[in-house]
C-alpha cells in the first residue's frame, strides 16, 4: 500500500456493502478490523434484503460481502 501512496497519514477510503443479516455483518465487521492493518478505512453499509440483488447487478458497490463460501477449488 505505501507503493500506492497509502499509509498512516493518508489511508485509503472503502464503503464495505453486505446485507443487513447478522450472519453476514459480523464477518463485514471483522473484514473492516482486518483492512486497517494495512492503511484501509472501511465503511459498513448495510443492505437491506430487498435491495441487495438489484445493487449486486447494476454493480452499485466497491466491496460487498455476499458469505457464499471460501471460492476455492477443492480438486
């Protein structure tokens, strides 16, 4: 991150999107602890249910938390 410009003084800022289910903040809540360590100022915005599906497809996000799995290929 310091390559890119980023560090304590000058730390990059993300809106983190997730669904407003408990299940799914927690994890979003620890991403966000996560990201800090490394110059990253998350916000969390909850998504209510309803919504989420139509911001997922019109790509109205930077980061979202959707908790479908690890993405890695057990073969």
């Amino acid at each position: 991150m310091r390559k890119l410009g980023y560090g304590p003084g000058d730390r990059l800022k993300i809106k983190v999107s997730v669904r407003d289910l408990p299940f799914l903040r927690d994890p979003a809540v620890i991403l966000l602890d996560q990201l800090k360590e490394v110059y990253i100022d998350g916000e969390l915005e909850t998504i209510d249910t309803t919504n989420w599906l139509p911001k997922v497809m019109r790509k109205d996000y930077i980061v979202g938390l959707t908790g479908q799995g690890s993405g890695v290929d057990p073969t």
